[in-house]
C-alpha cells in the first residue's frame, strides 16, 4: 500500500510509480481542486477524514491510467483554452481563493484564447478540426467541465475520452460550458454543433500553431502529443 497526501499534482506524481505493478493506492485530497479523489467518489465533505476511511475499509477496485508523451496521467490532459487557465491561476492565486482561481481564471482567458487547427489520429483514421480547447480524459468528475462531451467519464472501460469544444465570443463559450455541466450531472451526451466527442484507446495529436499543454494540473510542454489508456493499470482504494 502507498498513500499519497495532497493534491492532484502530487497524486499523479504518486500514482505514475505505481501503474502495472498493482501495488494499491490510498488518496489524501488536500489540494485546490482534488479532481481525482472527487473521480473515485471520495466525499468532498470532511474529505480528509472520509478519504482516511475508504482507506481502512480496504476497498479496492481497478481502474485505468494513461501516458501522455511518456508522462504518467490519471487524470487528463488539455490543450488549448485549459491549459491556458491552469497557467493562469498561479499558485497565489490557488492558495488566496482555491478552487474559486480556476473560475476567475477562466473567465479572464476567456477572450484571450484563439481557435487554432487540430489533428487528431486515432483508430486508424485522421481527423481535422478548428477548436478553441481539446481535453483528452482518463478520469474526471463534473467539476473538470471541459471533459464532459459524454456527460460521464468512466474510469475502467480502457478508453479515453476525448472532448473538443469552439466557440465564436464569450457568451458562446460561457453558454457551451454551462450545457457540458448539465451534461455531467445528467450523465448525457451532449449534443450541440460546436462539441465534438470520441473515445479511443490511443491517438496522436498535433496542432497549427503549437499549443501548450497540461497533464494532471500541470504545464508538461507543448503540442504534438501521444496519448495511450493502460487498462486495469492501477489499483486504487475507492468506495
């Protein structure tokens, strides 16, 4: 058993040593976000104490993970309009206002962000698109909004889920974020012109211009990226 204490950045960092060797994990959520607690279903409330019980009642259950350019990832990894928020709600930022940075940050990206092109390989085909964010998920509870195409990730059908979102202004953007909410907390498939989902058990991804990417909370690099499920590939404590 290992216990990782903290938040995202350091569970991932955790978990990565982790994957295949079925060594099980234990989740402290205390961190801005703990998306990846939240995922598994770990309460929000009095989560320390909640997650310190899942971990007692030796509850274990097998779930996937991923690598994204050859970095472990449990959560997921965003281009684009995501990667451009976390870059933006610095740690100051995260430690004055909390999850709230997030949200202040995205609303500030907002009119920054340009569309730019994206391919997408995956199952033996190409795709092209224009798209302002592209998220590609392992594991996401409703909070991560842009990762909501399907209304529901699921963490143990060896896939990934892969959600890409336009839009023209601010009232757009803020309108289709809204509906993938919606579509989270009904666990249905959005359907709406400018969202498109897919799930896919690896694909490649390049971009025109080279967009920055985050992985898991943090900023890893830049655009082209390969990303690859690894079913049943860790072993977690969950309710």
């Amino acid at each position: 058993m290992v216990i990782a204490s903290g938040g995202d950045g350091t569970v991932s960092a955790v978990a990565g040593a982790l994957i295949g060797t079925g060594i099980p994990l234990g989740v402290i959520p205390r961190g801005t976000a703990n998306a990846f607690a939240m995922a598994l279903g770990i309460p929000g409330l009095l989560s320390v104490r909640n997650a310190c019980q899942v971990i007692l009642s030796e509850q274990t259950r097998k779930i996937d993970a991923a690598y994204c350019n050859g970095i472990p990832m449990i959560l997921l990894a965003g281009i684009g309009y995501e990667a451009n928020v976390v870059e933006t709600a610095d740690r100051a930022l995260k430690k004055q206002w909390g999850t709230l940075a997030y949200l202040m940050a995205g609303w500030r990206v907002i009119d920054q962000q340009e569309a730019f092109q994206i391919q997408v390989e995956a199952e033996g085909e190409t795709y092209e698109f224009e798209a302002a964010a592209m998220t590609i998920a392992n594991a996401a509870p409703p909070t991560s909004i842009l990762a909501q195409g399907a209304g529901e990730v699921l963490v143990d059908d060896g896939l990934l889920d892969v959600t890409i979102a336009t839009a023209e202004n601010k009232v757009q953007a803020v309108t289709t974020m809204l509906r993938l909410l919606g579509a989270a907390m009904t666990r249905t498939e959005l359907n709406q012109q400018n969202v498109v989902h897919g799930r896919s058990r690896r694909l490649k991804v390049s971009t025109n211009p080279i967009q920055k990417v985050v992985v898991d909370g943090e900023i890893v690099g830049t655009t082209p990226i390969e990303v690859e499920c690894i079913p049943d590939g860790l072993t977690v404590f969950a309710p």
